[in-house]
C-alpha cells in the first residue's frame, strides 16, 4: 500500500510540473561587467535556466540602449535545462566617471513573457582613482 502511494505521489508530482510554464532564471543573478576606457567594449555570458515544465522559447531580446546588443544562442530551453545569452555593449563613449547600467529584456513565452536582466556596467579607471584618494 505504502509503494502504490508514492507512485501516486510522484506521478502526481511530475504531472503538476508539465502543466507549469517555462519560467526564467538567470546566473549570475546581478552581472557586474568591468571595463577599462581604452576598451571597445563589453562582452559577458550569461547563463539562462528554465525551472518550467514547458520548453522555453525565447523569441528577442531588446536592450535599454542604442550602445548594447544580445545573442541568443539557445532559443530554445527544455524544461529543467540551461541556455545561454551573449550581452555585449559599447563602453567606447563612457566616460571615466561612468557607473552605469543597461537593462536586456527577454522576450519568451514564459509565464512573465518580458523579463529584464540588468547589467551593471563599472569603470575600471573610475575604482582606481576612488581608491587611491
């Protein structure tokens, strides 16, 4: 009796997390990007998980600015797995005081269909300098 209500249980279980959308994580869960001014730009991965129990589609992603693009290069994410992102952004007109940010907004069929990463862009030469004086 014992092993026929686990069976239910489980059955049960797996069942509930098919009917659940997909639904977005990302690692790191805050990125931080560091340049340097003599840099052309910023390039960082970043790591999407779809704790859903649908396939994830990701159909584009848009960024907050004009200097910054994505690369999708999992458009498609089963449920339980991991895909990946590429944000890149030019920092070649950021000045030396800039402490930054630009938000990329995933657009999917998960159960938020827009879901924002911000990414924090940091001066090298700016935390040089605050550290020395």
């Amino acid at each position: 009796m014992r092993t026929l209500l686990v069976s239910f249980l489980f059955l049960f279980s797996s069942i509930q997390a098919v009917n659940q959308p997909a639904d977005i994580i990302i690692r790191p869960g805050e990125p931080i990007a560091y340049f340097s001014p003599d840099e052309e730009g910023v390039v960082m991965d970043i790591t999407v998980l779809n704790k859903g129990g649908e396939t994830l589609k990701i159909h584009e992603v848009k960024s907050s600015c004009y200097c910054a693009s994505a690369v999708v290069n999992n458009p498609l994410i089963r449920p339980m797995g991991k895909g990946k992102l590429t944000l890149q952004v030019s920092t070649g007109r950021m000045r030396e005081d800039s402490l930054t940010r630009v938000d990329f907004t995933v657009m999917s069929n998960a159960k938020d269909s827009a879901f924002s990463i911000p990414l924090y862009l940091v001066n090298k030469k700016f935390l040089k300098d605050n550290q020395e004086h």
